[in-house]
C-alpha cells in the first residue's frame, strides 16, 4: 500500500507528488498520457507562484520562459484597451513546464503509471481502494484527485457538479488551442481579444513561439461546420484576430481541442478525496490564472496531506482544513471569474463592457487584481 495516490498529472498533480516524495512518502501518480504532451491552456502563469515553483527546482530563465508585464483587452468590433500587469507573470508551454516537473518527480522517486487511468475510486476502513482501467488495483492511505476540467472518474465519483451539470445540461464550452510564430507580437503582453460567442488569449512561450487559445461554443463551431470555418466566420472579424491567423505560422497539424469544460462550482474535498487544480474548481479563461491556482492548490494539498501522513491532523481535520484553506485561497476569485464572463459572450454586451472598463480605467485593474492572489512564500 501506499502513502498516496495522485489521479491526474497535470500541474496540481505534479507538484503534489513532488513535495510528497521529497517528503519522505510514497506516491503513485497516475496519468493517461506520456510525457511531454500538449493540454488545452492559456499558458500564462501569475508571478504569484513564481518563487515557490523555481524553489523546487524548475529555472524558469533556463526554460526560456517569456516574462509577462502588460495587458490587452480587445472588443469584437477590435476596440482596444491597455493596462499594466501588476504582479507580471510569465509565459511557458504546459509541454515543456510539465515535463520538467516530471523530470524532477522521476529524481525524488514518484511512482508514475503513465499511459493509465483510473476508472474507480472506493473509500472503506479509512483507506482507499482505487480501481485501474487495466483491472489492476492499487491501495493507498489518502488520495488526490487533480485529474483535470472534466473526467469520467467525476461521473463514477457522482460529484454533485454532475447531478447539475451532467449529460442533461451538458457544458456548451469548447477550448482551443495553438502554438504559432512568425507574427509581430510584444512578448511582454498578454492580449485578451473577444469575438462573438468567445474569446482569445495570446502571449508568448518559450522559443519565440505564442500560445493561442480560445473558448467558445459548441452551437458556434455546429453552426459553421468545423472549427476552421467557424474561425474564418467568427474569429476574423476581431481585426486583431484575423491579422493573428493571417500573419502567423501555425505549429500544430491541427489544434488541441477540449470539449465540456465546466465552470461549476465543486467541492475541494469529495468522497474523502483532496481535490486539486481544475478538480476542485475551474477559472474562466477570461481571467487566465489557472495555472497559478493548480500550483498553489498543490503546495496547500500537499502540505496539509504531509501533516495527516505524519499523523499530526486526523482525516476530519485534514478534510476540514483543506476545505477551508481551499476555500479561502480561491472562492472569491472562482465568483469573480464567473461574474465577468457574464459580461462577455454577446457582441454588444462585449463591446459596451469594454467602453465601460475605457471610461473607468481602474476597474479592469481592480477585476485583474481580484483574480490573482499574492506571492506565495517558500
């Protein structure tokens, strides 16, 4: 039996089975995919976790990751706004940060079972029973479940974020994602640009290269047939937009696309499980911080996980604490995430939100602010 075991090896789950190994435990991730390997992801990181995510060993200046300090906001019609970045941040593809979190969970001596996925997960005589795809079993004395935005495993699990947002209200939110060079960009701008049903995010990685991702709707890429046409259709009449797909050289064969992302509320601890990153609640792209939020969900799990193990807090406190801790952390900035979309979406609502946040400056930094947390200390 072991110590843990992680469900997912994004973010929140790397950095959890990292400071658990070196801790001193043993610790199974399990993911379904083999390092390095690209995910649907703005790609921007908070400078809030900056510090602790270098203090476990990653160089950000080594892995050329660009440094982030200034912001764009574009209405559909192309109207635009601009805003220094208070804390900064910076810029690194998810396929070269992850896999150097693997890198360095390898060295501490995490047991990855890669290719795999979990298929259940039964709590009983205070440990648990976690039930694999392939029909092997595993047993650990505490779980972590940071398997991403949605999995069948929240099925299984019944979480209540389901019985709400399950098969009969299905999420209509699509993700999209690219890598491209070859434009005229800023590499210290995050662009935010909005388009009818969606917008876009655009900064800079690693390499010379850019991350364009965007979120929209399942009814607009059904509508125009296939996500390229839609793009033509829909995207291109953001002016910024369309010079972006005109100008750029297109790095993937086709895009990463996600499906069913849901920005429900959940529950930080389900099933006796410590939920982690997008496991425990998702920000909306519109606010970008995700990232930041998986890392330090992480160091809050793992933390709090490291007291129970050495059986300074019982499995009540443990759950209650993170909960709480959680709570604390991110609620606020998951509500303003949501509220804000709401101003997005529409073309004329887009449009008189952006003529709202010109008139009054301050606001947009005062949203901005309120969707990122301070710097964590190590």
């Amino acid at each position: 039996m072991q110590d843990v075991i992680i469900i997912g090896g994004g973010l929140a789950g790397l950095v959890s089975a990292l400071e658990l190994a070196r801790a001193g435990f043993g610790v199974t991730l399990v993911e379904r995919k083999t390092y390095p390997f690209h995910k649907v992801c703005g790609e921007y990181v908070s400078n809030e976790v900056r510090p602790y995510i270098e203090s476990l060993g990653v160089d950000l200046d080594s892995l050329d990751a660009a440094r982030i300090t200034s912001f764009w906001l574009s209405s559909p019609s192309g109207k635009l706004l601009t805003a220094p970045l208070d804390l900064g941040g910076f810029g690194i593809s998810r396929y070269v940060l992850d896999d150097r979190l693997y890198q360095l969970g390898q060295a501490a001596g995490v047991d990855f079972r890669l290719g795999q996925s979990v298929a259940s997960v039964h709590f009983a005589d205070d440990q648990f029973s976690v039930g694999m795809a392939n029909g092997d079993t595993l047993s650990a004395r505490l779980v972590l479940g940071t398997f991403g935005k949605r999995s069948t495993l929240d099925k299984a699990l019944n979480r209540a974020f389901m019985q709400t947002h399950g098969s009969a209200s299905r999420s209509p939110y699509v993700g999209v994602k690219y890598h491209i060079t070859g434009i005229d960009f800023p590499k210290d701008v995050i662009a935010l640009h909005n388009f009818p049903d969606g917008y876009c995010g655009m900064s800079a990685i690693e390499a010379d290269k850019y991350c364009l991702c965007y979120l929209t709707t399942r009814a607009n890429v059904r509508q125009h047939g296939s996500i390229a046409a839609m793009e033509k259709a829909v995207l291109h009449r953001n002016p910024h937009l369309r010079a972006v797909f005109e100008e750029s050289t297109f790095l993937y064969d086709r895009p990463e696309v996600i499906n069913e992302i849901s920005f429900a509320p959940k529950e930080a601890v389900d099933n006796h499980i410590l939920m982690a990153g997008d496991a425990a609640g998702l920000i909306t792209p519109l606010c970008g911080n995700g990232m930041a939020m998986a890392i330090h969900g992480a160091k809050l799990a793992s933390g709090l996980a490291t007291r129970f193990l050495r059986h300074e807090l019982t499995r009540p406190e443990l759950e209650r604490t993170y909960q709480t801790g959680w709570s604390a952390l991110f609620s606020r900035r998951l509500w303003v995430g949501r509220t804000v979309q709401k101003l997005f979406g529409q073309s004329w609502l887009s449009e008189a939100a952006v003529a709202a946040f010109g008139t009054v400056k301050p606001a947009l930094r005062t949203v901005m602010k309120q969707t990122h947390g301070q710097i964590i200390p190590v």
